[in-house]
C-alpha cells in the first residue's frame, strides 16, 4: 500500500500567538482572542482526526498483511501435507 506524505508538521502547530488583552480596552480584544483560541483548538481537531486516519489505514494495511500470511501458511502447509502422502 503506497504511503503519501504528510503536509503537516510540527510548526504548524507553533504558528498560534497569543493575543494579549487588557483590563482597561473594554472587552474590544477579547472577541478575536477568543476567535483565535476556536480556531486554534479547530485546527487541533483537524489535525488529530487525520492521525487517527492515518492510523485507521496503517491498522487497515496490517490486518490485510496478517490475512495473506495465513492464507500463505495454509496454502504452505496443504503443499507439505501433499509432499507428505507422495513420499509415503
């Protein structure tokens, strides 16, 4: 299964600043700081659910491994026991 890279990185998590507010501006900061504090926790959300699709398709890839190797087995070990009664 071909793996495709990952936009995301580390930095852009670290792209959020801060908005200082102050007691005295009359609540006129606090809107975009709060703005800024939803969308932040927004693009967490994105980036956490795209990890876990991530890890939905690896999981995905890992069980259809494991399938083949058993079906490899049986198909292994049906030979084996046909060698078994030819030699006999």
């Amino acid at each position: 299964m071909p793996r495709t890279a990952r936009a995301t990185t580390p930095e852009d998590l670290t792209k959020f600043q801060p908005v200082e507010t102050h007691a005295n501006n009359g609540g006129n900061g606090n809107g975009s700081a709060v703005k800024s504090l939803v969308d932040h926790v927004e693009q967490i959300k994105d980036n956490l659910k795209d990890v876990i699709r991530d890890l939905t398709t690896v999981i995905d890839a890992v069980k259809a491994a494991e399938k083949e190797k058993r079906t490899s087995d049986k198909e292994i070990d049906a030979v084996r026991s046909k060698l078994r009664q030819i030699q006999m």
